[in-house]
C-alpha cells in the first residue's frame, strides 16, 4: 500500500486545506510558504497509474469539499489540494478494466469539510466508477481472490464515516485498522509495529502497518527547504525494508504494509514476495 496515496500532485495555487490549524493558513499567505508546504504534503511521486503498475493495491485517501466553491465537488487532500476525487477514480477503474483478475482497497479515511451531503455526493462518485466491480461487506475471511474472481468483483472501499450504513458496498472504517506511531525515530517505529502486529485482531478484519515516518513541527523547521523525502524517508527506508523482509504474513501476521515514495526502493516486490511464505506453508502441510 502507499500512504497518502494521491499526494504525487497538489495545487500550490489552491488555498492551504481545511485539514491545517489556522496558523498555517495564515503564513500560507506568503507565497514561498506554499512551496514548503508542497515539500512537505507530497509522499509519492507516482500517480494512481504508476503505483498500480507498480504493484500497490491499497490506497489510504484523505478527501475534502474546497470550502467556497460552488458546488460539492471532492478532492483529494494533504495539506495542499490534490486532484478531483472522481479523476482519480476514473483514472484507478481504466486499470481494472484493463487487468480483470486484480483486486484493490480505497481506504477513504480522513474527511475534511464535509456534510452528508457531500458524502452523498461523492458515494454517488464512488458508485458510477466502479458498478458491479464492489465488493459488498462480507466476513473479512471469506473475501478470497478466489471469491472475488467469481463474483467478478475488484474493489473493496473503506468508508470512515457513518453513511457506510446505508450502503451494502461500503466497509465501515473499523475493518481496517491503522495504527499510526507517529513518531520521527525509525527504531520507535518499528517497535510500534511489532507491538501493534501483536495486538492485531485474530479474525474479522484487515489490518495496515504503516512504515511511514512523521514529521514534527520542529523536524520542518530544521529542514525546511528539504522535504519529507530528503530529511526523513531517504534515511529511514532501507531500515524499514528490512524490517519488513524480515516479516511473516497470515493470522497474526502483517497483512498491508504502507509506505512512502513507494518506488524509492523494492518496496512492492519485497511485500509481494512475503506471500510466497504463505504458499510453502501450505505445501508443508499438504
């Protein structure tokens, strides 16, 4: 999976998003502030196609209305405005056209200046995107690639707020877990994870380890000019690659593991690759 999914493109012009404290809005008046803020809004460089080209299959999605404008039109957000929640859609739906056998998660998880009917608006998105390619909230176990193919299902949406009820094809947001570290130090992170694997739920629903590093707000200071990429992620990835090479998947296992720039190192194959773990087991046991 990637972390802040849709961050490869925000909108230097757009004004600063309702998910920052009035401060920051106010210093995002002065244009160079901005520019930082994008340093430090982008996590991926890759668009929606790229990533699923690159093997990610779950995307973490943080949305919001643009406060003023007419209309209740969506976008993505992360610090800055991204693209339209429904370009991004259409962009994801023309890759499951394209590779039928290929199941993803949309992880909307994080809402910003939104009514119901906003969420209305953009289920209705949702909806007209993918057609009879959702998935319907099912016992997380029977969800098999095997189930899907036969219902020729592909996509499989979290929906963090209380519309999910309404609707048979939104998963409520608790059958997919989070826990987030939030920390700067790379050996408190993987600690975090440890810990939070052995907390996981034993059945009933998925789980993500988020490998991603957090930036305080002296951590921006210090390195303004920077970015996440240079100050944080360049540093800490190898160590949390191998952390993750070192994993096993399966009950009590890592089940989606996310990750910033996605393609700086061998991410996707090195999580793909745990699955094989999965089939000498069963080998072993037949």
């Amino acid at each position: 999976g990637s972390h802040d999914s849709f961050s490869y493109w925000v909108d230097e012009k757009s004004p600063v998003g309702p998910d920052q404290a009035t401060a920051i809005k106010r210093l995002a008046r002065i244009s160079l502030v901005k520019k930082i803020m994008k340093k430090w809004s982008v996590t991926q460089n890759l668009t929606f196609k790229e990533q699923l080209e690159g093997g990610i299959r779950y995307f973490d999605l943080r949305v919001s209305s643009k406060p003023g404008e007419i209309g209740q039109e969506i976008y993505f957000i992360h610090g800055l405005f991204g693209i339209k929640v429904s370009d991004g859609l259409k962009e994801i739906n023309t890759f499951l056209e394209q590779h039928p056998k290929e199941v993803i998660f949309l992880d909307f998880n994080h809402f910003y200046a939104m009514d119901d009917s906003h969420h209305y608006f953009l289920i209705k998105r949702i909806r007209s995107a993918f057609g009879s390619k959702l998935c319907s909230v099912e016992c997380v176990e029977y969800v098999t690639l095997e189930y899907m193919w036969e219902k020729k299902h592909q996509v499989l949406i979290f929906y963090h707020y209380p519309l999910h009820e309404e609707y048979p094809f939104l998963w409520p947001g608790n059958k997919m877990p989070a826990p987030w570290a939030n920390t700067t130090n790379v050996h408190k992170l993987l600690q975090f994870l440890e810990t939070t694997l052995e907390e996981r739920s034993r059945y009933g629903t998925f789980h993500v380890s988020q490998a991603i590093l957090t930036p305080r707000v002296k951590t921006i200071a210090r390195h303004l000019v920077r970015g996440l990429k240079n100050t944080l992620v360049h540093r800490n990835l190898p160590m949390i690659l191998n952390w993750v090479k070192t994993q096993k998947p399966g009950v009590m296992g890592v089940n989606i593991i996310t990750s910033d720039f996605v393609e700086l190192v061998d991410f996707a194959a090195t999580v793909i690759a745990l699955n094989d773990l999965l089939l000498e087991e069963d080998e072993s046991a037949s």
